[in-house]
C-alpha cells in the first residue's frame, strides 16, 4: 500500500487548493482514506475520512463548508478540495488508508491512530 499526496502551495488567505492522494498496489474500494494536518509545533489531527466520495464522508468541523472530497476518474487518485484557505490552515497535510476490513469500520471523526499506511504530506501555506 503506498500513497502519495500532492498540490500543496503557497496561497492567499480566501484562495483554493486541491490535494491529491495517489493509491498504488491498493484499490481505494478495499479502503477508507483519512486526511490529515500538522502544523508546526502542534500534534497531528484529522481534517477528513471518507469511504465513497458520494456516500460516505466525514469532516472536522473546521472542514465543514470549505473543505470537500472527490475521486478521480481514473479511480486511482482522491482528493482534498480546500476553499476560503485560512491562515491558519497552513500545515502539512497528509493522506492515510485504513483496510475496509479492520474492526471499527469507517472512523469519524478521524483519527491518525486508526490509519496504518501513511503518504508522504504536502505542504500548505496560506499567506498573503
């Protein structure tokens, strides 16, 4: 299982980015994805886990209203649409798998001790 995120930038706060989560040697069927940050001197937490994009998603509720999740139609790539950036936004951001067949199921709010195969982050920078 490898991932790999992608897209981060610097961007003027009120600007938009989208992230990408890469999936080789795994299906994103077989697979919930979780989002993740850490900001500098602070501890990791979660921004977003989901199943199907269209069916089965959860946001922190800083996400909530900005934040959205959508596939790729190569079905090999999610996404992290990110809206009205913050400053406060800024950190690295990562994307995690877990098997669909761990016990406990789909995690929500998401948390970083559930996921077990991580993607190297992409850096967000939200600054004017």
């Amino acid at each position: 299982v490898q991932l790999q995120a992608s897209g981060g930038g610097l961007v003027q706060p009120g600007g938009s980015l989208r992230l990408s989560c890469a999936a080789s040697g795994f299906t994103f069927d077989d697979y919930y994805i979780g989002w993740f940050r850490q900001a500098p001197g602070k501890e990791r937490e979660g921004v977003a886990s989901h199943g199907d994009v269209h069916k089965m998603t959860c946001f922190a509720e800083f996400a909530k209203d900005r934040f959205t999740v959508s596939s790729g139609t190569d079905k090999n790539t999610v996404y992290l649409n990110m809206n009205n950036l913050k400053p406060e936004d800024t950190a690295m951001y990562y994307c995690a798998a877990r098997s669909k067949d761990r016990r406990g199921g789909f995690v929500c709010p998401p948390r970083a001790t559930s996921y077990s195969d991580w993607g190297q982050g992409t850096l967000v920078t939200v600054s004017s």
